[in-house]
C-alpha cells in the first residue's frame, strides 16, 4: 500500500510539472487564459491567421523590390547609372526591403505601437548613417585629391570618421529606445579619461602619428633612414610606422620614436646624388683613367645624364691617386643602390684591365746597395726602408 501511495504521488508531481509546462507554452506564444482552460484551437487558428497575413505583406514587398531592381536594371542607360551607382541603390533598396519586412512582421506579431514606431525611427537614422559611412571615402578621396594632399592623410581622415559616424549612429539607434545618451556620453568620458591615464605611451604614440601625418615629411612609398633603420615607408599608422628594408624584413616603429629622431628621407627630390671610390697607380695616366670611368656611368641605365656626373681626384696617397665618382640616379633605383654600386666598381676594374690602368695594392719596397758585400751571416736585409703596409713585396736594387 505504502509502495502504491508513494508511486501515486511521484506520478502526480510530474504530471503536475507537465501542466505547468503546458501552460508556460501557451503564455510564451501570446495565447490568453480564460477560466483556466487552453483553448489550443482557437489560438492555433489566429496563428495561421497572422501567418498567413506575414506571408502575403512579406510577398507584396518582394515584388515592389523585384519590380524596382528590374526597372533600375532596364533603364540604367536611360538614367545614365554606371555599375557603382547601380550597387548604390540595390543596396538601398535592399535595406529598404528588410527593415519594411521587419516593420511587417513586428505589426503583426502583437508588439506595441510605440516599439514598432522605435525601430522604424532607429531604422531610419540607421539607414542615414549607413549611407554616410558608405560615401564617406568617396567624399574625402575626391577632397583631398582636390588640394592634392597625400594617402595617408587620406586614411587618417576615413578612419577618424568611421568611427565618429559609428559612434554617432550607435547613440542615434539608441536613442530611438529610450537610452539616456547623455549619461552614456558622460560615463563614456570618464572611461576614457581613466584609460587615457593608463595608456600614456599609447597616446603619445597616437599623437606623434598625427604630427607625422600633418607635416608630412615623409609618406608611404618614401625610401627614408630612421634611427639607421633604411627602408621603404610601407605604412604609417596612428601608433607606429611601418619600414620594409632590403632584406624584405618590416621594422615597426613606435611614431614618438620617429617624431623625435633625425629621418633622412632619399626620396624627396626628383634625383639623388650617390659616390663610390676608385684608386690607379702614380705611374697611370689620370686623364685616360677619367675616361674610362664616364664611359662606363655613360652605359649605365639607371645613371642619368642630367646632372652629368663626375670623376675627381679626392686624394693622392700612398700606394695610389684616388678617385671619387659621382653620379645621379632617380629615386625608384634608391632601393638597389648596394647592387648598382658594386656593379660600378666590377664595371671600372674591367675597363681599367683593357685600357691597362693598374689597381696598386699595399706593399713595401726594401733597397740594398749594390757595392757591398756582406758574409751572408752578418749581411744586414735592408739599409733603407719604405713601409706603406703589411703587405711585403721584395725588390732588389742593382
């Protein structure tokens, strides 16, 4: 008996939570309970209903989107509409379509007047800033193009308004619900001062990167040296620059580093002056040795002609008559100047072994006089010396 008491009250607890469950259902999916009984059919008839109304409103709006893309895309040389304007305004009809959709169904579902009459305001200034964010770039490009200020200013003012549109949009939505923006603002503010302490360097960072901007001393694509990092200027961020050097390796800067070091920029001008250094012997002929030299920077593609260059004696030394070479390339052969350099010299030391114009090399000459002659035990190896360097060349005086 005590068994079949307790299994009876075990079935009645779980058929009790069945009702419930039953009941929370019929609540959660808008039904109404009227002398505590679930009228099932009946709300299962008004929900066919308002289905069967959200289909035809939902169809209704497909066809008015359908009908105008169709006439858009008929008509796009009559209305004179390139493929980006045409994107523009599917896009805008789209965005149409679904917030009317959603506008729809939310009045058919039950939701209150003034909720629907939210969303259609937030969708509206959704939509306005939507259509600012997406124009946005196109408006400074054709702005900046007009005063003929660089990319990077260029990314610095889009990304400053994306956010700002962003931040505007966000509060405008919000606003439509009943959000105090004020207050948001306020505490926002406050946030930000508290981070702005705490991030310091990141600020003087993002400050600097500003600084670089705005002067402009330097812009993506410049060849620049930067604390003896050289390099080709691929980015410069709000935080830090960006340097791609020869070696295909990206040295990333902080920008307060940059705005307080000495950059060289190689690039600035329309030409730019390089040198390297030969040496011929004393016994050469300096003028033919001239020759040679232009002649080869003559051949030289990347060497302009215009400003000529140039070879000079920069010194008469020890071992040899030295020769610095001057010449004018254009700013694109900045990055191979290692190769175009030592190109020069192979070049030079050929044409100098044809025109039989000797390289000197370090050496030391030891004279003996002839008249004396000493047992070979005592007999001393020099009388004078000359030393130019470690590199010993013996020659005998007869």
């Amino acid at each position: 008996m005590d068994k079949l008491m307790a299994i009876a009250g075990i079935t009645d607890f779980f058929e009790e939570i069945i009702r419930d469950l039953h009941t929370s259902l019929y609540l959660a999916i808008g039904g109404s309970i009227e002398e505590d009984t679930l009228n099932w059919s009946t709300y299962a008839a008004e929900l066919a209903s308002t289905g069967i109304k959200i289909l035809i409103l939902l169809a209704v709006l497909g066809f008015f989107y359908w009908l105008a893309t169709y006439v858009i895309k008929k008509n796009k040389d009559r209305l004179r509409l390139n493929d980006r304007r045409i994107k523009i305004a599917r896009s805008t009809l789209r965005y149409i379509w679904v917030v009317a959709s959603i506008i729809a169904v939310m009045s058919q579902m039950s939701f209150e007047p003034d909720t629907v009459k939210a969303t259609a305001k937030a969708s509206i200034w959704a939509g306005i800033y939507y259509v600012l964010w997406t124009t946005s770039d196109h408006i400074i490009h054709r702005v900046l193009q007009h005063y003929g200020l660089n990319a990077s200013i260029e990314q610095l003012l889009k990304n400053v308004f994306s956010v700002l549109i962003w931040i505007l949009g966000t509060a405008s939505v919000m606003a439509q619900f009943g959000f105090d923006i004020v207050s948001l603002v306020a505490g926002l503010g406050i946030v930000g001062l508290a981070v702005g302490f705490a991030a310091q360097s990141t600020l003087a960072n993002f400050i600097a990167g500003i600084t670089i901007l705005l002067e402009q001393s330097f812009q993506v694509g410049d060849w620049v040296n930067i604390n003896n990092n050289e390099g080709r200027v691929v980015l410069i961020a709000l935080r830090t620059t960006h340097i791609l050097t020869r070696d295909n390796i990206t040295v990333i800067i902080p920008n307060s580093n940059v705005a307080s070091s000495e950059v060289t920029n190689l690039t600035s001008k329309n030409f730019i002056r390089f040198d390297i250094h030969m040496r011929i012997a004393f016994e050469d002929d300096i003028d033919t040795a001239r020759k040679e030299i232009l002649q080869v920077l003559a051949d030289t593609d990347v060497i302009l002609s215009r400003p000529e260059a140039s070879a000079t004696v920069s010194e008469i030394g020890e071992y040899g008559v030295f020769f610095i070479i001057r010449f004018w390339v254009k700013p694109a052969s900045v990055a191979r100047m290692p190769k175009i350099k030592e190109d020069l010299q192979e070049k030079i030391k050929n044409a100098f072994d044809t025109a039989n114009i000797s390289t000197p090399y370090p050496h030391m000459r030891l004279l003996m006089p002839k008249d004396v002659d000493y047992p070979i035990a005592t007999k001393p190896f020099a009388t004078t010396t000359r030393v130019v360097s470690d590199d010993v060349a013996l020659t005998k005086k007869d």
